[in-house]
C-alpha cells in the first residue's frame, strides 16, 4: 500500500517526466536528459509501489537536481525546473517524516 508521501512523489515525478518529453520534443536528443528521464522512471516505479526510491539505491544519491540545474539556464526551461524542484523536495520530505 502506497503512502500519502509516495503517492506525491509518483505523481510529481511523472508531472516531471511530462514536462521534460515536452521540452524535448522541439529540440535535439541531450544526452543528460536521458539520465534525468531514467531517474524519474525509477522514481515512480518504487513510490508507486509504496517504496522509497532512495532506499533503492542503496546509499547513492539520485542526482537529476545537478544534472538538471547544469543544463536548465534559461527563463523558458523554468517550468522544467520546478517540477523537478518539487520531486526533490517531496523525497527530502519522505525522509524527515519518515
């Protein structure tokens, strides 16, 4: 059964992954960006499942927030940024209310 807390982070991961193939869809393949999409996937595969997805990873950090903030500069690609603000915020989240 899926927590409150999970179900969030599911949802705000997939609001992210929307947003990232949106941005993409006009331009060419970024490399990073694949890294970022297969974080976000891995995301909502365990919180969906009621897991935390950091426990999954057996003490490495996820880091789409570095890679993102690298490569999202401009005032446009805001939209981008803060979704995935939101995923990180909701995984530090589950993890004080934890």
């Amino acid at each position: 059964m899926t927590s409150k807390h999970h179900q969030a982070i599911h949802i705000s991961a997939q609001f992210a992954v929307d947003e990232l193939k949106n941005y993409l869809r006009d331009k060419e393949s970024f490399p990073w960006a694949l890294s970022v999409l297969k974080q976000l996937d891995f995301i909502i595969l365990h919180a969906r499942n009621g897991i935390d997805p950091a426990e999954k990873l057996e003490g490495r950090p996820f880091n789409f927030g570095i890679i993102a903030s690298r490569n999202l500069a401009s005032p446009e690609e805001l939209i981008l940024q803060d979704k995935l603000y939101q995923v990180s915020q909701l995984l530090i989240k589950l993890h004080t209310t934890s």
